[in-house]
C-alpha cells in the first residue's frame, strides 16, 4: 500500500527536500506540497492524505491552526499529523501536540527519522524524536500547570509503560525493557489512553512530563 503525504512548509527548499525524501521511498508518494495553512487545510480535505507532514509556522493558519482543523477534537475522520519544526518554540508547539499530532520531529533529524516518522503515523503509531520527548516535554512541563490525576488510577506496570513513552521509546523498546510481549505493550497502551482520556502516545508523553511521573 503506498502511503499518500502532504507536505506543508513555507519554505521551498525544505519542501523539495521532504517530496525528494519520501518520493524516493517505494511505499511512499507526495500527493501535494503546499507553502501555507490556508491551503494545506484544502488540500488535505480534498485529497484525505494518509498523512500530513506540516511545519509548525506558516503563513495564512499556522501549524497549530491547520492540526486543530485537520486533527483536533471533535473532527469528524481526522487526519494523522506529523509536526517537523525547530525545538525553539515552547508553548505553541505543545499546542500542537494537544491538539492533535501524531508525531513530532526536528527539521534536523535526518531523513531516516522523516521516513520512519511517516511510516508510523500511517501505521496509526506516533513517533516523536526522544530529544524533542524528553527536552521539549521537560521544558514544558512547568510547575504552576499539572496534570489531573484519571478517575481510574494508572496500575503500576501501566505507569512503567507511560514512563517509557514519555523518554521516548517505541513500542518494541518498551517490550524489551519491561520484559513483555508487543501485543502486551499494545494492551497496556490501549488502556492508559482510555484513562487519560488521550488519542495518541504523544498525549500520554505530554501527561507524563506534566503530572510528574517523570521528571
């Protein structure tokens, strides 16, 4: 099956380096490269891309814009959303990640992290550099904002997972760790989200930093 992306960046030269990327991936083909929000929301309408792969400030709507639009609560069919963008934005960024990435990257990661970035968020898995995890959650994780503890509390082997995602580590590095199975890892996964109330690992990552669980 070949995984169809929208790339939204405004500047030119990254989006020709993305489409060059990924269109050189036998699984992969970008369906359109747009250089502001405005359009990549369209495009992403008219086309249902299996992903969208869009920097976090562009003219017209902003990355957070175009990911509440495409993505966020109460979307009806939402899209999978890959933020790549630098890790010098603070609050705007875990803005994006609320409402609604799937996936979190550096423009700097390379394209072996780009390609295995998009496979998992098709995959309906989110994959986010374990740089941007731990820097970028830390830096966010402040104080003053905490996190509401879930009605139903996490066990302690669903705490180890949600440390694990929160550091960063795929589902099979959480297995090995932890000495389980995949489908287990997959299981206890399945439940945390159901707890926490979040769609995705980037959100159990997000509460993770927040309510102090890891630090």
């Amino acid at each position: 099956m070949t995984i169809r992306v929208l790339i939204a960046d405004d500047q030119q030269l990254v989006r020709t380096g993305f489409q060059m990327i990924l269109d050189a991936q036998p699984d992969m083909e970008v369906v359109a490269a747009v250089a502001d929000g405005a359009e990549a929301v369209s495009e992403a309408r008219r086309l249902r891309p299996d992903v969208c792969l869009l920097d976090i400030r562009m003219p017209k709507l902003d990355g957070l814009e175009v990911t509440r639009a495409l993505a966020g609560p109460g979307v009806e069919s939402p899209m999978r959303v890959v933020i790549v963008t630098t890790f010098d934005l603070d609050e705007y960024v875990y803005g994006a990640l609320r409402a609604g990435a799937t996936g979190f990257l550096l423009k700097d990661s390379g394209p072996t992290l780009l390609i295995e970035a998009v496979r998992a968020a098709a995959d309906g898995e989110a994959l986010v550099s374990p740089s941007v995890t731990v820097r970028l959650l830390r830096h966010l994780a402040r104080p003053e904002r905490g996190a509401p503890a879930p009605d139903d509390p996490l066990t302690e082997r669903e705490l180890d997972v949600v440390r694990l995602v929160a550091r960063g580590r795929t589902n099979q590095e959480v297995a090995g760790e932890l000495f389980v199975s995949l489908s287990t890892v997959k299981t206890h996964l399945g439940s945390i989200q159901a707890k926490l109330g979040v769609r995705n690992r980037v959100e159990i990552a997000a509460w993770a930093w927040e309510s102090g669980v890891v630090g």
